[in-house]
C-alpha cells in the first residue's frame, strides 16, 4: 500500500491576523500549514503548527522558516514592540522584512508571497505606502521569487482599518468629513484577497510577478462610509470641514474609534492618495469575478468583530499570563546612508574606532581586537556596559553584538547592538534589540536612553561625512 505524498509546508507570518486565519483555512487542504505569531499557540483546525517567533531576530526568523516550501508574508510593525522604542514603524518593517527574507533564502524557500499596499500615480508616497514598497524590494533582495499583491483598504470584519471606519459610523451621530474623504479608493473583499492569495501560492506562472487587486467599484471615502451607515440601518448626515488637517484627522479618528496613535496616523496620511487598481489580470487568471463592494462590507457587517489584534500593541501590558512582572524591553533603530563601496563590516569597525573619540571626557570605551566594547565612566573602573562582537553571526552585511554585562543592563536579559545593509546596500539600519535596563524605567528614559539616541545621531553625522 503506497503512503499519500508529504504535503509541501507554507509558512504564514502574520497568521494569527484576520486575513492569514481566513488563508490557512483556504489553504489548509492542499498544504501543510504553519503559523507564524509572536505568542505560543496551540494547533487548531487549519495550523498544524504554530511557531513563536520574533521576527525582529533572525535566527527566530530562520527557525521559523525551516521546512518552508513556500512563505506568505502578512507582517506589519506600525505599532510599538517594546515598552521604548526609538524610531519609525518603517524602519521597524524594514528589519522584519530583511529577516524574513534572509531566513526564506537560508531555508530554500521556492516563493514568497507578500500583501502590500496599492500604490498610486503620483511619486510621492505617504510614510506608510513607501514603506509598503520598500517591503517589497526587501523581500525580493535574496533572489527568492515573490509574488506581490497590491489592495487598498481590505473589507473584512476584524481588519484594523475596516473597524475604524465602521466605528466611526457607528459611534457618531453625525459625520465630520474633511477634505481627504473627497479621495477616490477602491477598497476589496477580504474574501477575494484570500482567494487570490492562495490561488499565486504555489503558482510557478505568478513568481515574480505584482498584481493590483481591488472591487469593481471606485468610489470617494465619504461615499463608502455613507454605503457602511447605510447598511447599518443609520441615518449620517455629513458636515464638509474643509480646514480639517490631517493631524486634527488623526486626533478625531483616534478618539473616536479607540485605535492607537501610532496605527491611526501613517493610515490616515495615506488617505489623501487615490490608491486604485491598474489592472484586474489575476481575477481573470484565477477565474473569479471580484465581489462587488456592497456585498463586501454586508459580510464583514455581519460578522462579529472584537477589538482587532492590530489594536492591541505587543509592548502593550506588563504582566505575563502568571501574573509576573514583565521587563521593560527597548528597542531603538536610525537608519543612515553609507558611503560609496562601503558595507556594514566598514561600518562596525568605523563605530569601534569612532566611540572612544566621540565619546572622549565623558565615557571611556576600551576596545578589544575582536571589536568587543567596554563602557566606563570616566575615573571609575566599574563596566557601565559590555558590548561583545558575534563573529559566527556577523556577515560583511550584517554586524552583531549582544550586550553581554555592566551594571547598566541586567544580565538575566541579552540584548543585541546590530548594523546591517538593507534595500540599495547603501542604506544602513542600526538597531538594539530587547535591551532590559537595570536603571529604574523615569530614570533610564530621562539619561541612558537621551544618551544612547544622542551617540547614535551623532554616528549617522560622522558616517555622512566619512
């Protein structure tokens, strides 16, 4: 009796969200899936496999992605991950994705598959939509083949930016309109982004390939949201406030709908650009006919929603599930520009040489050959901070150190000091990861952190004038 074939594995980072649950389900038959969350899980009826990881750390991303025949990637870090955490949600992307990527190259990963945002005609994108793109380039950067699919705002219950405008539906009486609702959109089902998520997978004629999917419907914001009171079965009158700004928006937004600052802000800069879709090539290659909008948003109406993951920040709370004090982590990241025909290696080596001048009559930093760091205040002998060099794990385009001692950081917590190359190779990313201070938190925020943010400003001037 001849055994079935092994199922291939698809990897979903991102699956714990409402678009990666409803993929595993789709894909559940044809593969064996496995789930990506930054929680342990156990499995359920369409994961097979759960694997907790952090992928703001690459060997984390490389357990990850071990048996991985192909990789979707739902992955977006617009919310804060540490209870500090210095520097932009695109420069936080932008190490997930390059971690990603590094790990599905290490695994052998055939495709992965990427959501992203559609992009519109004119050059210059909000934060948030350049972000987006430069997702994609990073993804694409190890020579696996990727397959992007381009939406706008995905309808579906539980979706972050859906619930936003539901709610704001639901919870005015009347609607204050400013003038970026006057913007085209054509947002989409997320039933249709499944669909076609899970028909590319796999798919050898879509590697490589960027398709924009959206509703057969364009249609301005305040339109849609009056389709939304509609079907509610609520009356919205809608009052034109042409000198509403775009921070006043993301105030109002805010407030009313309950998402964080940090989520509301870049969607909300992104919704003075029409995002419409080019083409509708990969309905036809899949024969499906795209759900007209109405429908769309009856079925996410319908379904019941509590408050979105994405709402809930993962640096949010700190307290575990035993009730045990959680520690106060930091995460800080510059990004800077490296000069011609230099890499990451250049860049360390250039800290280590730079640190004891820069830092001269106030920190004394001793370097050992292999680059090691120690940090003393100046007439004391007692380590502020160790920063020791990981050969085995540093390449010429990515650099590691793990802060390994001084009495600034406590040593049941390792935390990592890195430099790596990302998108052109002459963008640096420099970034510590998990660091736990021992300082109490009102007094680390107010001198080691300044500090730190200082040192690392004043590394992006020396490095632009190297």
């Amino acid at each position: 009796m001849s055994m079935p074939p092994e199922r291939a594995t698809v990897v979903i980072g991102g699956g714990s969200g409402f678009v990666g649950q409803a993929l595993a389900a789709s894909l559940s038959s044809r593969f064996r899936i496995v789930g990506l969350s930054r929680s342990e899980r156990a499995p359920d009826a369409h994961v097979e496999e759960w694997r907790k990881a952090d992928l703001f750390n690459l060997r984390d991303a490389e357990r990850a992605l071990v048996g991985a025949k192909y990789a979707v990637y739902l992955v977006h870090s617009m919310l804060p991950s540490a209870r500090l955490t210095q520097g932009t949600f695109e420069d936080l992307d932008l190490i997930c994705a390059d971690n990603f990527a590094r790990a599905a190259k290490k695994a052998g990963v055939e495709q992965i598959v990427f959501l992203g945002g559609i992009l519109p005609a004119r050059r210059d994108l909000s934060p948030h939509l350049a972000s987006r793109l430069e997702v994609e380039k990073t993804l694409a950067r190890y020579d696996v083949p990727v397959t992007v699919l381009r939406a706008g705002l995905v309808i579906g219950g539980g979706g972050s930016s859906f619930e936003m405008l539901a709610r704001l539906v639901r919870r005015l009486p009347f609607m204050i309109v400013p003038e970026w609702t006057r913007t085209k959109t054509q947002p989409v089902g997320v039933d249709d982004v499944v669909a076609l998520l899970s028909f590319v997978v796999g798919n050898a004629a879509c590697f490589g390939e960027t398709y924009d999917v959206g509703a057969p419907e364009q249609l301005e914001y305040r339109s849609l949201m009056g389709m939304c009171a509609e079907l509610l079965g609520l009356s919205r009158p809608m009052l034109s406030v042409p000198v509403f700004t775009p921070g006043l928006s993301r105030l109002w937004v805010s407030l009313v709908t309950g998402a964080p600052k940090d989520l509301v802000a870049p969607l909300v800069e992104s919704l003075r650009y029409e995002m419409l879709a080019d083409d509708a090539r990969l309905f036809a290659m899949a024969g499906l006919t795209p759900t007209p909008l109405r429908v769309a948003m009856q079925r996410a109406l319908a379904e019941h929603s509590d408050t979105p993951r994405a709402y809930k920040s993962p640096a949010a709370g700190n307290r575990g599930k035993s009730g045990q004090k959680r520690p106060s982590f930091v995460r800080s990241v510059q990004r800077m520009t490296l000069p011609k025909e230099r890499d990451a290696q250049w860049a360390a080596e250039e800290y280590v040489r730079w640190l004891p001048r820069a830092l001269r009559g106030l920190v004394r930093v001793d370097v050992a050959e292999n680059r090691s760091c120690t940090f003393f205040l100046v007439l004391f002998h007692i380590p502020l901070l160790v920063l020791t060099y990981v050969p085995d794990r540093s390449t010429a385009d990515r650099q590691l150190f793990f802060v390994t001692g001084g009495v600034l950081s406590r040593p049941d917590f390792r935390g990592r000091f890195e430099l790596r190359q990302v998108l052109d190779q002459r963008t640096l990313i420099t970034a510590i990861h998990d660091f736990a201070p021992r300082l109490p938190w009102f007094i680390y925020v107010a001198t080691q952190a300044k500090f730190h943010a200082w040192v690392m400003a004043a590394f992006r001037r020396h490095v632009a004038r190297s």
